[in-house]
C-alpha cells in the first residue's frame, strides 16, 4: 500500500512538472544525503531504523541522482569552501554516519 503511495505521489509530482521545478531551484544548491545505513530488507520500523533504506531504495535512488544530479566528493567540498572550486550545477553529496 506504502509503495502504491510513493508511486502515485511521484508520478503526480511529475505530471505536474513540480519534481522539475523542485530539481532546478536547487541547481545553484547543494543537495546533501545522509543515510545511516543500506540493509537488505526494506524496513519495518522507519522510526527505529532512521536514515536506514533498503538496498532496492538505494538503488532507486543512486540511479535518480545519476540522472538528475551531479555527484561531489568530499575533497570536492572542501577546495569549495576554501575558495579554490566552484560548485557545480545540480551537485549532490551522498554520505553515511557511523551505520
């Protein structure tokens, strides 16, 4: 039912062109996405389990950010706020806690 949801919330937000405009207001912005963990199963709890996702979602979404995104190391980060880089358009950082 969950992912029936998420579906039609996305197909919604496409057919409306809201996912686009969303995409490139943030285009002059880093996107940042911290997760705790990839575990095999999607999980029961999302309380409990945080920023933990399955390795299908995951996937879903490394393979939008491949699409819509630009990604950035950390050491790309970094020569960035020391004034030696500019951000590029549409960046994204994708990073994991102790998880």
């Amino acid at each position: 039912m969950r992912k029936n949801i998420k579906v039609a919330l996305n197909a919604v937000l496409g057919a409306t062109g809201v996912s686009t405009l969303l995409r490139s207001s943030l285009r002059r912005h880093l996107l940042v996405l911290c997760y705790h963990g990839v575990v095999e199963l999607e999980p029961k709890d999302r309380f409990g389990y945080g920023n933990t996702v399955s390795v299908a979602e995951f996937r879903g979404h490394l393979q939008f950010l491949a699409r819509h995104f630009r990604p950035l190391s950390v050491s790309d980060l970094v020569a960035h706020r020391r004034g030696h880089r500019e951000l590029p358009e549409s960046a994204a950082l994708v990073t994991f806690d102790d998880g």
